[in-house]
C-alpha cells in the first residue's frame, strides 16, 4: 500500500509539470515564439527510433545492398551495440535533406 501511495504521488506531481509546462508552450506560441506545427493524426504507434538496413532500403527506395553501401561510405552511422545494424531515424532524415 506504502509504494501505491508513492506512485500516485510521483504520478500528481509529473501531471502537475505537464500542465505548467503546456501553459508556457501555449504562451510561447501565442507570442510567436515557437511556431505551431500540425500534430500528425494519432495511429495508436509511436514512430520508430531504429531501423534496420531492410526497413531503411524500402524507406528510401533502394536495395539492402545500397544502404550497406552507403553506410560504408558514411552516409549512414549506425548503432553498433546490437547484432543487427540498427540506423536512427534521425540519419535517414539527414540523409533526405541532403540527398534531395
């Protein structure tokens, strides 16, 4: 019952700071500070961090070979704690806004 007790209490206090935080944003964006961006539509999965050399192929339009290429010449930097290379999201994109 004691550790209920101290999860509901640490659960308050984070809905507490979500609150107080999304006022600040609202004002931010109020004063044009951070521009608002659309919220895409929720599909109930949240976007991947990782992906494999395979997803990473049909992501961009080319072969498996190709992106092992492409790691090889630096393109993509991939995580090297996992068996299977694991590229980041944010590698893909970078390589769009620099390839397109």
């Amino acid at each position: 019952m004691k550790t209920f007790a101290s999860m509901l209490c640490v659960v308050e206090s984070l809905a507490e700071k979500v609150d107080r935080m999304s006022g600040q944003l609202e004002t931010l964006c109020a004063q044009g500070a951070v521009p608002r961006q659309p919220m895409p539509p929720a599909t109930g999965k949240r976007e991947k961090e990782f992906y494999t050399v395979k997803e990473v192929s049909e992501i961009i339009g080319t072969s498996d070979k190709t992106v092992r290429r492409l790691q090889k010449r630096g393109f993509f930097k991939s995580s090297k704690a996992l068996r299977t290379k694991q590229i980041p999201r944010s590698e893909i994109e970078r390589y769009k806004e620099e390839t397109i």
